[in-house]
C-alpha cells in the first residue's frame, strides 16, 4: 500500500507535474500515445504558469513512485491569464510556431500549439461571482482514495480565505466521471461550450460562508 503525502508545491515540482498532465491529457485518461513528439505540451498550459504565478494554491500529491497529482488555482481568472498573456505565452509562441496546413490533418500536439498562439480566456458569468478558477488531475493509481477531494477543499479553503467568492473550473463532457466527482463536491454547470472532443462543461461553486 502506498503512502500518500499532499504537500505545497515547490521549484523542482515540474517535471513530475507535467508527467501527470500527460497522463492524463485524454480527457482524463492517458494521453501520452497522441503526446510522444512533445510529452511536455500540455503542461506549458495547464500546469507551469500555475506553478510559476499561484504558488499559494498550487498543491502537489507524490508517493514513494513520484508526484502523481496536483490541484491547482488562481485566485482571479483574469488577473492570472493576463499575466499569463504577457509573461508566459510569448516565449511559447517563440519556441513553438503555429501549426500550418489543414487543421483536421493536425496532431494533437499540433493542435496544442495553435492554443499557444489562439489562447481561450473563457470565464463563465456571472464573473463577480465565479472570479476563481481551479485545475486537477491524479494518476490511475492515486484515485478512489479521498486525495482529490482534500486537495480541492483545501485549495478552496485557501480562496475563500483570501475573499474569493466562488470559483469555477472546466471539464471535458467526454469525462462522465469528473463531471459526477465535482458534483458530489457543490459544483453544479454554468454553461456547456462546443460538444464531442471540443465540449466543455463549465461548473461552479460559490464559496461565501
């Protein structure tokens, strides 16, 4: 039996965070067959700029084997991709050109590349009262056991601590069991974006005791 530890991030983290990224960059299951030109493209989204500019609500879950979860938040969306937008996306646009040709012929790395340069900002509304975001994701063999649930608690302690209002997150509609995981927490939908591969379920939670 593994022993399971939730610590706060810290520098040295990324490597191991974005290998849970990977694995889990298929809508919640492995990704790392559509990855293998560039295992690391996923996470230059959605890990490295919250380790680098969220630190206070970045928590990672490691066992003897490694990292193999994160929960990760900003405490105000656009506060956070605005700096994002400044600070972290031009040195991706430079590393990595948009992709050309006919986007049905992309890779799925391909098509991560083209989010470098076209980002999505989506904020569902009412913004005042869902400014927070919140991202995570566990490998298979540190699910079912309660670790995600405290790590979003806790991470949702923190924002309603520092005054967040509410909070919201985004979902694959293609993952059936996250969508059922953030419900049993008091996340309920906002609003669904574009369906099949491309759907997102937006849902939140308001965090004023």
């Amino acid at each position: 039996m593994s022993d399971f530890t939730i610590r706060p991030a810290r520098p040295g983290d990324e490597p191991g965070a974005y290998y849970v990224c990977l694995k889990t960059g298929d809508h919640g299951k492995d990704g790392e067959p559509y990855y293998r030109e560039d295992p690391d493209a996923l996470g230059r989204i959605f890990v490295g700029p919250y380790l680098a500019y969220e630190p206070e609500l970045s928590l990672i879950l490691e066992d003897e084997q490694g990292v193999c979860g994160y929960a990760l938040g900003a405490l105000d969306s656009r506060t956070f991709y605005a700096r994002y937008e400044s600070e972290w996306r031009p040195n991706l646009c430079a590393r990595f050109p948009a992709p050309q040709g006919e986007p049905s012929q992309w890779t799925r790395v391909q098509q991560v590349y083209h989010g470098y340069h076209h980002p999505d900002y989506f904020c569902p509304e009412p913004y005042d009262a869902y400014p927070s975001h919140l991202h995570i994701d566990l490998l298979e063999r540190a699910r079912g056991r309660g670790y995600g649930r405290r790590m979003l608690e806790h991470v949702i302690a923190t924002l309603r601590r520092r005054g967040s209002p509410g909070a919201h997150l985004g979902v694959s509609t293609l993952n059936t069991p996250a969508v059922g995981f953030y419900t049993r927490l008091g996340f309920w939908e906002l609003i669904r974006i574009g369906s099949g591969d491309d759907g997102c379920i937006y849902m939140g939670k308001a965090l004023k005791v």
